[in-house]
C-alpha cells in the first residue's frame, strides 16, 4: 500500500475527535481501512455504548469511519517508486529462460518424436519393434510418469521455494527426502507389479522384465529433470536426453547390439549421468549462494501435509494424460493377446499433435510470470479500499491473457496440421504419403490437436492458481476433467471403435478448462483475500 505523510496537523473535525485519531495513529501509523481503526478502537476499550456517549455515534464502526475520513484529508498518499526496468536484452533473455522452463516437463516427449520421425528409434521407442515389444515399452513408460509425477510436483514447489528464499541448503535436502521418497515407491510399485503378474499372469515374464526395466530407468530420469528444473539447468537435460539418444546410435547401429539392450544400456547411463549431475548442481549453487545459515527443516509431517495437493495434481495430470491410451489399448475390437495391447496408429496421431502441447507451454509460462510480476508490482499503489478496483482491473487481464493464449495455441495447432499434411502430400520427403495415410492416425491427430489446445489453456489457469497458492482448486478442476475423460472414452470405444478414446481427452480437457477458468474468476473477484492468503 502506498506510504503516508502528514500534511496538515491541525486537520479537521472536532478537536477530541483528533485527539481520539492520534491515539489510534500511535497504535497503527497507517491503518489499512476504517475497520482497522475499528478494532484498534476496541482494543483501547471503546465500545458502542462509549462511542454513543461521546461522540454521539450508533456504534465503534460509524466512530471509527468518521475517523478514517478526517484521516484521508490529513494524510496524503505518496506512492512507490516505479520499479526498475531492465534493458531489452535482459528481458528477452528472461522470457527465454521462461519459455524454456515451460516447455521442460514436456521437452523429453518432444524430443522423442524428433527422432523417432528422423532416426526411426529413441531412447524408449523404436518403428520396428514387436506389437508385444512395444506395448512393455508403452505400459513401462505410463507407469513411469504416473509413479513419479506426484513427485516432481512436490519437488519443483518445496524445492524451489526454498531457493527462491536462498536456503540452498534446505532445498538440497527436502529435494533429496522426496528423491528417496520417489524410489520407494518405485521399488513398492516394483514389486507389486511382480506379484499381480505372478498371481493373475497378465504378461509373460519376457515382457514384464522389458515394463520393470524402462519404468525404473525413466522414473530416476524423470526426478532428475525436476531437479534441473529447478536448479534452473533446463538445458543441461535437453542435452543429456540428445546424449542418451546418441548412446542408443553408437550401440544399435554402429555396434549392431539388439535396441533393447542398446536402449537399455543407453537410459541406465542417462539415469546415473541425470543424478550425478543433479547433485553436482546442487552442490555447487549450495557453496556459492547459500544464504547464511538455514534453519532446520519442518516436520515430515508438516511438510507432507503441505506438498499433498501438488501431488495429488501431479498424479492425476499424468493419468489425465494418457488415460485415453490405455483405453484405446484395452479396446477388444482386434486380435488382444494381452488386457493391454499397443495400437500404433493411435499412437501416431497423438505423437504427432504432441507439439501442440510443448510449444504453448512455454508462452504460457512467460504470460503467467508477467502477469504475476505486474500484480506483485501494482498492488503496492492500491490502498485497501480499492482492492475491488485492482481486482476488476487484473480480470480483465486475465480475460485478454487468456484470449492471446488460446488464439497462440490455436495457430501452432493450424501451424502442425499443415505441416504434417504437407510432409504428407510429399512423398519425397521423410515419412510423406505414410503420415496420415491411416483413417485412425488422421482421425486422432484432429481431435489431439484440439483437445491439446484447449489443455494448454487450462493449464494457463493451472498455473495461475499453482502462483496464488490455489492447489486444491486446481486438483479439483483435473479429477473432474479425468471422470469425464473416463466417462466418455470408455463407452465410445467400446460402443464404436478404439480411435474414439481420444474423444475423452477432447472433452476431459474442455471441463478442466472450464472448470479452472471458473475458479481464477473466482479468484480474482476477491483478489485481496487471495493475495493476504497467498503470502
């Protein structure tokens, strides 16, 4: 709120009536609005029978407003310095770094799909393998994100919470406490796994051994990337992920070692070189930024109660995610050997519409940092009895933020059609005249483009309720978007055909944004509330 001067001293009104406003000017030199000065008033004894007495008033709150108003006239607001501006290199530096930042959790899949599209093979993938070789792969990789994507929430929040205060030393170990964390539970999912398997014999041993092993891998390798994240090292994992699939080059190809065990080999070195990295980082900002001393960490309990609702988010994004998959592949409507069996083309068609969920990400993370920075800035020159005005003024932002997002989102959507079409209608170039030529890749493909575009929006207003401190809100819009994800994609595939899940992810996002628009609107209609919570 702005600061305050004294002007006039004589002031006006009657003279108790200033002395009674100098009482209260010694207990708070500058109240925050006329119910303030109210229980300032009653901790100094006054009550409504005194106020009527003495000043011929109904009740403290009438007193204490007519004090506010002599208040207003004596005192002037003098508003804060502007901030700073920073020149335009170090701007554009930072809305790189944002932008980047926004993109890393969905950096791996993006860089998979390259080269899946130009080397035929990935550090988890390959065009030649099996049907039963693929659906181990698939199944290992989706037990992966939806084992530790609880995790790297409550990592990226605590973590980077504590080095935003400089306790890199706090970081370090609350970051290593959910580390460990993780890893139990990978070894508890491990195990689990082996036993369900031996009672109900759902895959042959050959296959459970290729799920167990990609799922540990990817896990370490997940956790790693949370930790680069941040540590602020985005690119140090983009690199390291080029590496590994290097890795799998010299081994497959070059050494002619099967792409199992190349692509194993290949994610066990990405795994350890990803931690020995983190702890490196680690290290080394601890030694040099480390603020003082950092005092001891809270409770286990304490701190579990309040990384829950990140987690809980963390876990039901993933399975949002590729909830639509496992319902496509659980279709009976062809030969199934197994509950789960991998379906290529539908595969494609989210493959390639996954650009339209990497791309965005990183606008968004730059929209919502500006528009945090500018609230942070501008609620300083708003004094309490304007907050209805300041949070008018940020709807109407959120409302022009939210269009600029959804028209951006919509146009790299239109920008991948056209694209992937045009390699299509090319058969000289790589992969033309093969990538739509599948009814259900192209079918899939449009409704992922859709349904990606109206994901990124949510997850706009996602991450606008993660920065006030709003996480219930947020996993509450996402389980309702999963149910109808369920609810939808379940009944079509089996009614009609497999390709008709990606319709749950269509309509499962449309409800989670609906619902996350619905709560920011929320928010910002008692924006004041929000803020004092948040802080």
């Amino acid at each position: 709120m702005a600061q305050v001067l004294e002007q006039d001293k004589k002031g006006n009104g009657s003279e108790k009536l200033n002395e009674l406003l100098g009482v209260v000017l010694e207990k708070r030199l500058q109240p925050e609005d006329k119910y303030e000065i109210a229980a300032i008033l009653e901790s100094k004894g006054w009550t409504d029978d005194r106020a009527a007495e003495e000043f011929g008033v109904e009740n403290v709150f009438e007193l204490a407003g007519q004090l506010w108003d002599i208040g207003q006239k004596r005192f002037v607001a003098v508003p804060l310095p502007p901030a700073a501006k920073i020149g335009f290199f170090s701007y554009l530096a930072m809305v790189l770094r944002s932008f980047l930042r926004g993109m890393i959790f969905a950096l791996p899949m993006a860089i998979s799909v390259l080269a899946m599209l130009t080397l035929r093979f990935s550090l988890w993938s390959y065009e030649y393998l099996s049907l039963e070789l693929a659906t181990g792969i698939a199944v290992g990789t989706i037990m992966s994100f939806m084992a530790v994507g609880g995790f790297t929430q409550a990592i990226a929040r605590r973590g980077f919470l504590y080095i935003k205060l400089g306790y890199y030393n706090m970081a370090r170990r609350i970051t290593y406490y959910f580390v460990r964390l993780g890893y139990v539970v990978c070894a508890a999912i491990f195990l689990a796994f082996l036993l369900f398997n031996a009672f109900f014999g759902v895959f042959p041993f050959r296959m459970v051994v290729v799920i167990l092993l990609y799922f540990i891998f990817l896990s370490a390798i997940w956790l790693s990337v949370t930790v680069m994240y941040i540590l602020q090292r985005e690119l140090a994992f983009a690199g390291l992920l080029v590496a590994g699939i290097f890795a799998v080059y010299v081994f497959f190809v070059l050494l002619k070692i099967n792409i199992i065990i190349s692509q194993v080999i290949s994610l066990c070195l990405v795994s350890v070189a990803g931690v020995a990295l983190a702890v490196f980082f680690f290290l080394t900002a601890e030694r040099k930024l480390e603020k003082g001393i950092a005092p001891a960490l809270p409770r286990a309990s304490i701190t579990i109660y309040t990384v829950l609702p990140y987690f809980i988010y963390g876990f039901l994004y993933f399975t949002f995610l590729f909830m639509d998959r496992v319902i496509a592949w659980s279709t009976s409507n062809v030969y199934m050997p197994y509950l789960i069996w991998f379906r290529g083309p539908y595969e494609m068609g989210l493959d390639l519409a996954l650009i339209t969920l990497i791309i965005p990400m990183g606008f968004i993370e730059v929209v919502v940092n500006e528009f945090m920075a500018n609230l942070e800035a501008h609620q300083q020159n708003y004094m309490a009895s304007q907050t209805a005005a300041l949070g008018l003024k940020y709807l109407g932002i959120y409302l022009r933020r939210l269009c600029l997002v959804a028209v951006f989102s919509a146009a790299v959507a239109v920008t991948v059609y056209l694209a992937v079409r045009f390699i299509h209608l090319n058969p000289l170039l790589p992969l033309g005249a093969s990538l739509l030529s599948n009814r259900v890749t192209h079918f899939v493909f449009i409704a992922a483009l859709v349904g990606y575009t109206v994901l990124c929006i949510a997850l706009m207003n996602a991450l606008l309720l993660f920065s006030l401190s709003q996480p219930e809100m947020v996993g509450r819009s996402i389980l309702w978007g999963l149910v109808i994800n369920i609810m939808v994609g379940f009944p079509l595939s089996r009614w009609f055909d497999h390709q008709f899940a990606v319709l749950g992810l269509l309509f499962g996002a449309v409800v989670f944004w609906a619902a996350t628009c619905r709560m920011v609107i929320k928010v910002l209609k008692n924006l004041d509330y929000y803020l004092y919570a948040a802080s």
